[in-house]
C-alpha cells in the first residue's frame, strides 16, 4: 500500500510531468487560458493516461518487442476517441473551446512516455496508481498556469472578477502570455531547487 | 481558389498562428533541438517534408475513406497510424538508399511520430477545409499547400531560435533561466512580434 | 567552438570611447523630439517620459540587488529604454502604463538575458510590444496636438484623435494633414514620433560623430518609401505615397533611433543593409496590408529575432582560410 502511495504521490512533486519531466507542453500551454479549460484538459488527459497505463501494463507481455510503439499508440488513441465522443455529447462548449488539441492527447508526450517509460515494465496496479500520479500533476501544473493566466489575462478566477478596477494585461490570454509564464514559472522553480 | 487565398493561408501558417509560437506545436523537439542552428535546420527540413505528405495521405484517408463510410470519429486513430507507418517507412528506404542523407536528416524522423505538428495540420485540414463533411472547393490544394507553410512556421522559428541561442552561449545569462526558461522567454518576445501581422488582409 | 576564446559579445568598440558615454549622447540626441512632443502635446507627456525613466532605473537596480551583479543604473542604458519606451507611447496614457511598461521592458527585454549588451531584442521595443498586446486600448489611442484643440476648441475634453496611419487604414482622406504638418510634428501620434524636424537634428549629430552609420536607417527609410510607392497606392501600382509613409508613424524614430541599437543589430555593413531591408519590408507590409495601422516596433523586434542568423551568414571570411 505505501509503495502504490508514494507511485502516486511521485508525478505531483518529484516527477511533475510539466515542470521537471517538461513533457505534454503543447496542450499545457494552449488551453491554459482559463482554470475551466485547465480543468478539462487535466481531466481529460488523467483519464486517457490511466486506462491506456492499465491496458499497456496487461497486454506488455503479449505484444512484440518491435512494434511495441504501434501498439501503445492505438490503444492511446482508441481512448482519446472515446473521449472526444464523450466530451462532444456532454460538454460541446468545452470541446469547442479545446479545439484540436483533443485529438492532439494522442501524442501528448506524458502518455506516450509513461507508457514506454512506465507501464511497460509494470504491474497493472503500479501503473494505476502512476497513472493516477502523473494525470493530477499534470492537472496541478495546469490549474497553476492557467490560474495566474485567467487573473492576470483577464481578472478572473473560474469566471469570477475577483478585484474590481484591476486592468488585467490582456495579453497573458494571448499565446506569447503562455510562453511567458512557463518560462518565468520554471527559472522560479530553478530559483527554488538551488536554495534547498 | 486565387492567389490572395494561398497568401493569406501563407502569412497566417508562418506568422500569425505560427505553428510553434502560437499554436504551440511541435514546442518539444523546438525547445529540445534549438541549441544548433545545424541540427535546426536539418529537422525543419524533415518536418517539412512530413508535414506536406501527411496533409496528402490524410486528406486522401479522409476524403475517400472516412467520409464515405461516414467514420469521421476514427479521424485521430486513423491519422496518426498512417503518419506513424508512412514515417516508418521513408526512414527505412532513406537509411537504406541514401546513408549520408540519413545521417543528416534521417534521424530526426523517428522523433517527428509523435510531434504534435504533423498530427496537428492533419487535424487542421480536415477542421478548416471540410465543411459538413464535403470538401470546399480547392480543398486538396490548401490543405497540401497549409502542409507546407505548417512546416515553414516550424522552420522560421527553429532558424531565429538556434541563431539566438548559439548568441546567448557567449553571454552571462543569469544561472535561474539558463537554458529552458529563456527558450520559452524569447519564444514569447518573438509571438509577440509576430503578432504584429494580426488582422492581415491582403 | 574553437574560437570561444576569442570571441565577446557585442558592442565590440575599439574607440576609446565608454558605452556609458555613447548612451548619454544618444539620450541627448534624442532631447529635441522630446522638448517638441512636451511643446506638442503638454505637460503630460512630460510626466509620461519622468515615469518611463525612472520606472527603468528602478527595476534596473532592484533586480541587480537581488541577482547581486553590480548595480549599473548610471550607465546610462536604463535612462535610454525608459526614454524610447516612453517616446512610443501616447501622451494621455495613464500613469501605471509607462511604469509597468518600463519595468517589464528592463526586466524581460534586458535583465533576463544578462543585462547589457547581452539582450537580443530591443529593451523599449519588448516593453512597448508588451503593452500595445496588453492594453491596446490605451496604447492605440493618441492625443490630438494641442494646436488642434485651440482650432477645434468646441471638444475640449476630447483629447484622443486617430493617427494619420490609421486614418488611412480606415480609408479616410487626408485632407487636412500636409507634409508640412507631418514633418513639424502636427499630428496625433506617440510623443517622441510625430516631430520628424527634431528628430532628424539628433540623428544628423549621431551621424555627424559616428556613432551611428546610415546603413540601416538610410537602407530601412528607403525601402519603406518604395515598397509603400509601389503597393500602397489606391489606383493601383505605383500610385503609393512614399513621402507620406516616411513623415508618418515611428519610422524615423525606429530607424535612427531604434533599429540602430548596437546591441540587437547585425555587425558587418552587408549585415546592416540586409537588416535595414528587412525592417523595411516587414514595416511596409504590416502598413499596407496588416491589422495594426502601424508596423515599426513589431518589424524592428522581428528583425532583432533574425540578428544572429544575419550574423552568422554575414560574417567576414577569417583572413587565410
């Protein structure tokens, strides 16, 4: 039980996949908008990656060591379509407002690398529970980013003006915004590493 | 189908939704092969190259097998499985026929299955070009031609890129940001330049 | 890498002159376009240009109090990204935007990279591009000259009046404006920009002395004036005002004044010329046919982006090899 527990706690702090792996930064930076795509895009990205790590960790000893890469990327995809459908039925405005970057979990590198890197070489509940890890840090590190980006882009939080008369910089919503902020949010994490 | 439509697909794939400044795809191997302008540009080059024939087998995939059949909702595992094996494949033929080449340029294929860019246009074409599953008219010809200025985006970031950091290998770049962060922090200056062709019209 | 050891960054001098000197000249060329934009638009945009220096100079010195570099706010830089930042803005901004501009052009256009001679882009420029993307509605909106209220006195808190760019990008005549007018500096625009006369003294005396050479703003203004004399045109090619494009917008101020910067501008003269073409073309093309109503800051700050490719493929040959 400790061992499943420290699996899952690893991706939050120690292996966050966003800001010490630097994996799947393509959708991190271009839904970060607001906390509500954040949001979505965290959700819908943890479920892909638990179920593709459950199936892969299955069939690892099944399938053959060359095309192992194939294999991993239909089952991904399999479950990226599946969330499309289901995000399309019962969410269109968050779809929408996710555009391609949906399909674009397919080649997400955080569940491609989890699966070669991980749930390959793993048992079925050890890859749960990496699964579990890897999507919430990928979450965190999401609502961090969009968080500050929906306050100061916009001066809201999940929808909600927060101080009134503050003149949000509009262009922390734009994409240079998204850039910028990654870039200051990792030299603060580096600042950080070296005090310790 | 005219002129001013390939330009404004032109300035709007290279500048104004560039595809690594603002569209953020394809920013790993950016971030990542970056530091050189020589192995810069030998990856533009072979995503070019993938980018362009990607648009062309999907579009082909789309228009004549998934839309017929009415299975669009198998457009992303379609996709991505044809991109993966035709890469696969031209990476054995160029290591097969032409070694140097491969040396140069080849190696970078294996890595550009899974660079969001290629997956991207492919996913982008079938979104602008088809509207209620029918093809505008023209739609081949931009979708082959949205491949290329795809890869050409991709090409104009990494060269300016891999200038600017060979630059900052001689400067004292505080120990903080060195390396990634000021990546993403020049990325950010030079979306902003390129906001400037926001609105274009021509 | 084999001549790393030989090689420094930029500006590479050889006269025995400081860059803190050739900083404080360049502030003192600029003086005349500021004591015309004060003349022009009044004492705001007197408190504009105060801001924007000493919001520089502060983030200057506190961010090297916290890195522990040595603290350099005299050396003139600092003075001169808070000046350009502040002669691109309009004169009725409100008090926080020259503040927070500065701050962040010294901060992200500068210190980020090291510090002097060490940035890749233009400090001012990065600054003003930040806030032009921020709050655009401030930024693009420009006070009308003084002398205008006193012929149109009827709307006196009316102080906003579009350029003469954008009065042409939204396809209206420009009757009222002469070449006369542009070039004494009777038009809306940013504070530093609109008086063409006083600029043209600084840049004379920077050319006079050296310390600027004329091949990116001589390279820069002409191309601008062609590409606009021939596209720009309603009746069709060829049919374009070059004079007026010249006279109007920053050009003349992001010529002599910015693109020139040593630092984020190419070396070699082949270089220079190529970069002049450039900034040019890009100008040209966002006036004609872009968005924005102007193309100068964005053009230059691209160009800076392609600076050390220019570079790289403009460098001379090493003697013997």
């Amino acid at each position: 039980m400790k061992k499943l527990f420290h699996e899952f706690l690893k991706g939050i702090i120690k292996e966050n996949p966003t800001f010490v792996l630097a994996l799947g930064l393509c959708p991190t930076l271009a839904v970060s908008i607001s906390l509500m795509n954040g949001l979505g895009m965290g959700v819908a990205a943890t479920f892909v990656l638990i179920c593709s790590n459950i199936i892969i960790a299955m069939i690892k000893n099944t399938i053959p060591e060359k095309i192992r890469i194939p294999c991993y990327i239909v089952v991904i995809a399999t479950f990226v379509t599946i969330t499309e459908l289901i995000m399309k039925a019962y969410s269109p405005a968050l779809n929408r407002a996710l555009g391609i970057y949906v399909p674009l979990i397919v080649v997400n590198c955080i569940v491609l690398g989890r699966a070669e890197a991980y749930a390959s070489k793993n048992s079925v509940m050890n890859s749960l529970f990496d699964g579990i890890g890897m999507g919430v840090g990928f979450t965190l590190a999401l609502l961090l980013i969009s968080g500050i980006r929906e306050f100061l882009g916009a001066g809201k939080l999940f929808g909600y003006t927060l101080i009134k008369g503050f003149e949000p910089a509009f262009v922390l919503a734009m994409p240079p915004g998204a850039l910028l902020v990654i870039g200051l949010l990792l030299g603060f994490f580096n600042i950080l590493k070296e005090r310790k | 189908m005219n002129v001013a439509q390939f330009l404004t697909i032109f300035i709007s794939a290279v500048f104004i939704y560039n595809v690594i400044l603002s569209r953020f795809l394809g920013l790993c191997s950016f971030i990542a092969i970056s530091k050189e302008t020589r192995p810069a540009i030998a990856m533009s080059l072979a995503v070019i190259f993938v980018t362009t024939m990607s648009s062309i087998i999907t579009w082909l995939i789309y228009r004549f097998l998934l839309i017929p059949f009415n299975l669009e909702y198998l457009r992303t595992i379609s996709f991505i499985l044809v991109i993966a094996t035709f890469v696969q494949l031209v990476e054995m033929i160029i290591r097969k026929i032409a070694p140097p080449f491969y040396r140069f340029f080849g190696i970078y294929l294996p890595l550009i299955t899974v660079n969001c860019a290629v997956l991207g246009v492919a996913v982008l074409n079938a979104d602008m070009f088809f509207v209620k599953g029918e093809a505008i008219p023209g739609s081949f010809y931009y979708s082959v031609f949205q491949g290329v200025c795809v890869g050409l985006g991709y090409m104009l970031a990494m060269l300016l890129m891999s200038g600017i950091r060979e630059r900052l290998d001689f400067c004292e770049v505080p120990k903080a940001v060195k390396e990634f962060p000021l990546a993403f922090v020049i990325a950010a200056i030079m979306s902003m330049a390129f906001m400037g062709f926001n609105g274009f019209r021509f | 890498m084999e001549n790393k050891l030989t090689v420094s960054v930029s500006p590479h001098l050889h006269k025995n002159e400081s860059v803190s000197k050739i900083m404080w000249l360049v502030g003192l060329s600029l003086l005349p376009s500021g004591i015309a934009g004060v003349l022009i638009f009044g004492t705001s945009a007197l408190r504009v240009i105060l801001l924007g220096i000493v919001s520089a100079l502060f983030t200057e010195g506190i961010l090297q109090i916290l890195t522990k570099r040595k603290i350099t706010i005299f050396d003139g830089s600092a003075f001169l990204t808070g000046l350009l930042l502040a002669y691109n803005l309009p004169a009725h901004v409100p008090f926080w935007i020259p503040i927070v501009g500065s701050g962040f052009a010294i901060a992200i256009g500068k210190q980020v990279f090291g510090g002097l001679g060490q940035n890749i882009f233009n400090p001012a420029l990065v600054g003003r591009a930040f806030l032009m993307a921020s709050w655009p509605r401030y930024i693009a909106t420009f006070t009308t000259p003084l002398s205008y209220d006193a012929m149109t006195s009827a709307t006196q808190d009316a102080v906003t009046s579009a350029t003469p760019l954008a009065l042409l990008k939204e396809g209206k005549i420009l009757e009222h404006v002469s070449y006369l007018d542009l070039f004494l500096g009777r038009r809306g625009g940013c504070i530093g920009e609109v008086c063409i006369i006083a600029l043209l003294i600084g840049a004379a005396f920077l050319l006079l002395r050296g310390y600027i050479s004329w091949h990116i703003p001589g390279t820069y203004v002409l191309t601008v004036a062609v590409f606009t004399y021939i596209f720009a045109g309603e009746n069709g090619l060829f049919t374009g005002d070059g004079i007026f494009h010249i006279l109007s917008g920053g050009l003349i101020l992001g010529a002599f004044f910015m693109a020139t910067d040593y630092v984020s501008s190419p070396l070699t003269q082949k270089g220079q010329i190529l970069f002049g073409i450039g900034c040019g073309l890009l100008t040209a093309i966002i006036r004609i046919w872009g968005g924005y109503p102007e193309g100068v800051s964005y053009a230059i700050l691209m160009m800076n982006a392609a600076t050390p490719i220019i570079d790289r493929f403009t460098k001379r040959r090493i003697y013997g090899k």
